[in-house]
C-alpha cells in the first residue's frame, strides 16, 4: 500500500511540475536569457555574457530545477548567438550550468547565500572549466578562468540584489 501511495505522489509531483503556471515562468525567464546572451563580457570565446542571471534568480525564487533548466538552455542561447565555437561540448557546459543552479539553490536552503553565492561562482568559473580540459586543453581553462569568475560573480550578484529587492 505505501508504495502504491508513494507512485501516486510521485506522478502528481510530476503533474504539478509542468504546470502552466510554472511553463510561462520559465518560458519568460528563458527569454531574459536570451536578452542578456547579448550583454557579453570580453571572451576568448564570447559566450560569457548576462544569460545566467535570470537562471540563478530563478533557483532563488522558484526552485532548483526551473532554475537549473534556465541556465542550461541561457547558455545554449549564448553559445547559439556567437555560432556555438565548441560544437556539442555547449550541451554538456548548459548541463553543468544547470547542475551549478542546483548546487546554488541547495546551498542557500541549507547554509546561507553568501556561502551559496561564492562556492556556485568557483564551481562556474573553474569547477566547470577543470572538466572541460580533456576536451579543450589547458590553453582554455587558463584563458577563460578569469573571464567565467567574472561573469559567473557579475550573474550572481545580480541575481542576488534582484532577489533581494523582491523579498
């Protein structure tokens, strides 16, 4: 019996998940992304850019997982405006970004946000960057390190004010 119960939470936790409310959120913050893919940062690169701010307020706000898919698809938003110049390596960088969200959102909930602020721009700006050199070589992680903590503390920061403002 119990885990018949348990079936039935599960798939009306799904259920709820997809809400239309819920799909218009992350539709809208999805377009902010797009919007900020275009305020770009100085990059090797140039797919370091505004795309993730509304992602990481997003994981503020409403949850991990919205936030978590908004950062992802922002980054492929941002790799898609400048030609995607690491081909399908984007896809992994937008799955780790969202991974990053989840870390970001677990850490405010269950230590603080100045903790969660600083330990989901290190896993941003070098983390992500340590596990893209079998891919791309030491040549890029030394190049972009500074650039991603950058953006990832210029993202965050402002995620926070916003958050903050609202709350």
């Amino acid at each position: 019996m119990s885990s018949k119960l348990d079936n039935t939470t599960r798939v009306k936790n799904k259920e709820e998940f997809w809400e239309t409310k819920r799909l218009v959120r992350m539709a809208l913050f999805i377009a902010m992304s797009g919007l900020g893919a275009w305020i770009t940062l100085p990059s090797p690169i140039g797919t370091v850019a505004l795309d993730s701010a509304p992602g990481y307020f997003l994981a503020l706000f409403a949850g991990g997982v919205e936030g978590a898919i908004v950062l992802g698809l922002g980054h492929l938003l941002s790799a898609f405006k400048v030609g995607f110049p690491l081909g399908p390596i984007h896809i992994l960088i937008g799955v780790l970004m969202g991974i990053c969200g989840l870390i970001f959102r677990y850490l405010n909930q269950k230590i603080n946000l100045v903790i969660a602020a600083i330990t989901a721009i290190l896993v941003n700006g070098v983390v992500i960057n340590v596990l893209l050199i079998p891919l791309v070589g030491m040549g890029f992680f030394v190049g972009m390190t500074p650039v991603l903590l950058l953006g990832s503390a210029v993202n965050i920061v402002l995620a926070i004010v916003v958050y903050r403002m609202l709350n």
